[in-house]
C-alpha cells in the first residue's frame, strides 16, 4: 500500500505537469505576438504596387516581342491589344519631334502618309511638310561657262549668216538663245535673223527692246529697233484699223439673221468650253453642251468640273443682263462676275477678294494686304476719261492683264479677266471674243512677255483673236450681203499684205 501510493501521486504530479505545459503551447500557438501586423500590412502594399508597376511592363513586352510583330496572330488579336495604334503614335511622335512646324487644319487628313510608306521614304518626303523657302537664295549671275559657249555660238552664227547658209545660223543661233536668253549680243543677233530672213520686223523690235532691257546702251540694238519701230507701229495701226472696219460690217447684219442667230448660239457653248479648258477642265465641246442644254450629269467627270462649266453660265447670263456699263464699272460688279464664276465649285471664296499669297508659276502676284487698294486703282483707272479714250480692243487686253496681274482672288482670275475683257468688247459692239484651249500656249507666253515689261504681243494676240471671232460670224451669216462679205475678203488680203 505504502509503495502504491506515492507511485500515484508521483502520476498524478507528472499528468498535471505535462497539462500546464499543453495549455501554455495552445495559448502561444493561439495568440501571436502584436508586433508583426504592421509588417503584414506593408508586404501587402509593396506586392500590389509592384503587380501595378510590373504587370503593365510585361503586356509591352510581350505586346512588342510576341503578338506585334508576330505574323501568326491574327489581326484581331492585334486589335485587341492596340498594336495598330501604338504604330501610329509612334510614327505621329516621331514626325512631331523632327517637324518645328504644325500644320493647323481644320479638319485632319485621314491618310496623312501612305500606310505602306517605310520610315525612310517618310524621312525623305519631310522637307515637303517645311515652308517653301529656299535653303540658299539662288544667284542672278549667269554660268560663265555657259556664257562663253553662247559667245562662241553666237559668233559662229553671224559668220554662218553672213556666208549665206541660213540652216546652219538658224540652228546656231537658237542654240545659243537656250544657253543665254537674256544676253544682249545674243539677243540682238537673233533679232536680226528673224528680220532678215525670217521677214518678221514684229518679232524681231521684240528681241531688240529685251537687248536693251538688258543694256540700255547697246549700239547695235538702238539702231535695229530705231529702223524697226516705226514700221511695228504702223503695223499695229492698221490691225487695229481693220478690226474696227469688220466691226462696222458685223453691225450691219440684222440681228434676226438666222445664220447670226445659230453662230451666236453655238459661240456661247464654244466660249464656255473653251474658258473652262484652258484652266484644266477635261470636258469635250459636245460634253459641255450637254451639260448646258439637259441639265444632266456626265460619267466619269468630276462634279468640281461640271459646277465649273455652271458657274461659267450663271456669269454670262449675268453680263447679258447686268445694268453696269464701261466708264462706270464698280468693284462690286467685279465681286458679282468672280461670285457666279466660282459660286458652284467654292462658295466661301466666290466673290471675296483674297487675304493669303498665292503664286502663279514664278510669277508672284500682289501680296494680299494691298490687293484691296491695288483694286481700287484699277477700277478707278477703268472709269477714267483718258482710259477711255483708249481703242476698245486695247483696252480690253489692258483690263484682262491688269486684273490679272492683281490676282484678286484665290482661284477663277482668269475666267474673270476674260469675262471682263469680253463685257468691255461687247459694249463696244464686239461679238464675244473666244480664245481657243488650242491657243493656251501663245495666251500663257504672251502674259509672261507682259509681265517681263512688254504688253505689246498679248494686246496683238487679243487682237488677232478678236479679228478671228468677228471674220467668223461675218462669213458664218447665211443671208450676209455679199457685198459685205466681199468687203471681208478684201480686209482679209490688205492685212496680210500688210503683215511682215
């Protein structure tokens, strides 16, 4: 008994032991310690702000080296993962840094560059974008070199003139006139050619005055063109002469002739046609008349170049009933021509006088803060008692260049200077005044003369075509007298004879 108790008691001593220990682990197993939250708390933080920072990274990466340019995606995946766009931006990004320029519009281009374009023809075409300045001003002084070699055929020239084989001048000379166009001795000599064996003094004073152009002193020059001027004058003169006569002739046919009534007709379809061609438009006479006479639309051309072709008959049947006459011809009846020429292809510019520069070739026209005064003049200079004292058809060709010259408005100049050379012919008792597309070459050649400083060949070229027009409806009237028309064929052959 002794021995069994302590041995229990022992027992129960170890169990309450092992109890106390038991219930000391749970308790440090069920309650942490308080210090380690905060540490919780910011490993959380961290962790989302790296999946924030990273995960962006990777969809690049991957975008860039897996799905962009891999050519098995589909392009609907691509879509979805905005590898189009970012091409774009990148493109758009690139050509901002390199441009110091922005091109502010209104509306932007949907295919500013071609989509198959490579950066490397990008980076070539970039100077289009700059403004259009030289990088190194051009020098007036010509190309020594060139020069001498004009010397030296121009001298071999003369020598093959003199000796009489007129071939071999003639294609020497031209020869030398392409290398040096502004050369005083090349000029003077080619003048003399053409007087000498080609028998055109006309042309020929023209060479001479450029010569002198070029230097006032030229001896040879002076003399050619103090012989030679003289006889242009007399020349222009009688042209001028003939063509008031056949003006009287033309008035004595009766309005109610049917041959006149068909010509005129068919003289407003030409006019039209020939107007809007010599700007460009690609429209055949038969189109024109077409569109004119049924009012319906013709395949495969342009609306720009039918409302062209309507604008140019809402002006001609605004001169055919307008009150204004010449000597007292405003600006707003210049306004009202430019408004219906241009009223169906660009309303916002029709009859508003330009505010920017433009240019014609390498002519520059006035700049636009003085067109509005240079305008002005020129209406004022059209009403004066001395300008019209000036021969009708002069002064149409005067007018025509003059408007142009100031270059008014934005687009439609031309047609507008011819509307108005042919209101002033008209109220002189011209017959509409055409100038075939056919002539566009000599039209454009004879303006830059008159620019240069020499008016006198575009004033002859309108005269000529005037001439042109009035033989044309003269011989066109069916029931003309022939006497009239006898009286034609005689003006005809006194005015070549009379020609060099």
């Amino acid at each position: 008994m002794s021995r069994t108790k302590p041995s229990t008691e022992r027992q129960n001593k170890l169990t309450m032991t092992a109890r106390r220990h038991s219930s000391t682990t749970v308790q440090h197993v069920q309650q942490p310690p308080k210090n380690i939250w905060p540490w919780v708390v910011c490993l959380c933080i961290i962790s989302s702000l790296l999946a924030q920072c990273i995960a962006p990274l990777l969809q690049e990466v991957l975008k860039s080296s897996f799905i962009c340019i891999n050519p098995l995606v589909p392009s609907a995946t691509k879509k979805i993962f905005d590898c189009v766009g970012q091409e774009r931006t990148q493109k758009g990004i690139s050509r901002r840094s390199r441009s110091d320029v922005q091109r502010v519009t209104y509306f932007d281009e949907p295919f500013p560059v071609e989509p198959w374009s490579r950066d490397d023809e990008l980076a070539q075409t970039y100077d289009l974008l700059l403004p259009v300045t030289p990088k190194k001003q051009l020098s007036a002084i010509p190309d020594p070199f060139t020069e001498a070699e004009a010397v030296a055929a121009l001298q071999a020239a003369k020598r093959s003139r003199e000796g009489g084989n007129i071939r071999r001048a003639e294609a020497i000379i031209e020869h030398a006139y392409a290398l040096a166009p502004h050369h005083p001795d090349v000029l003077t000599e080619y003048g003399i050619f053409i007087e000498t064996i080609r028998n055109n003094v006309v042309e020929a004073e023209g060479y001479y005055q450029k010569a002198l152009k070029g230097d006032p002193m030229h001896q040879e020059a002076l003399i050619r063109r103090a012989k030679t001027l003289p006889l242009v004058e007399e020349i222009d003169n009688n042209m001028l002469k003939s063509i008031r006569h056949k003006r009287e002739l033309f008035l004595k046919i009766p309005r109610w002739n049917s041959g006149l009534k068909r010509a005129m007709r068919e003289s407003y379809f030409q006019h039209i046609y020939h107007t809007v061609a010599l700007e460009g438009n690609t429209f055949t006479l038969g189109q024109t008349r077409s569109v004119l006479e049924s009012r319906l639309a013709v395949g495969g051309k342009s609306i720009m170049e039918h409302n062209e072709i309507l604008g140019m008959d809402a002006a001609l049947r605004y001169l055919n009933k307008t009150l204004a006459a010449v000597g007292d011809i405003k600006m707003e009846d210049i306004l009202s021509i430019h408004k219906r020429v241009l009223g169906f292809v660009d309303p916002d510019s029709a009859g508003v006088i330009r505010r920017t520069q433009v240019f014609v070739g390498s002519f520059t026209p006035v700049a636009p803060e003085y067109v509005n005064s240079e305008l002005l003049e020129f209406v004022e200079w059209l009403n004066d008692e001395e300008t019209l004292r000036i021969d009708p058809v002069e002064l149409a060709a005067l007018a025509h260049y003059k408007l142009v010259f100031i270059h008014p408005f934005v687009d439609g100049n031309g047609r507008t200077a011819r509307l108005l050379m042919n209101f002033i012919l008209m109220q002189a008792g011209f017959p509409p005044v055409i100038i075939p597309v056919g002539e566009r070459g000599r039209y454009y050649a004879t303006l830059k003369d008159a620019n240069d400083g020499d008016l006198r060949p575009f004033i002859r070229f309108i005269a000529q075509m005037t001439d042109d027009c009035l033989q044309s409806f003269i011989l066109s009237s069916s029931e003309c007298p022939p006497e009239v028309k006898i009286e034609v064929a005689e003006s005809q052959a006194q005015m070549i004879q009379t020609e060099p």
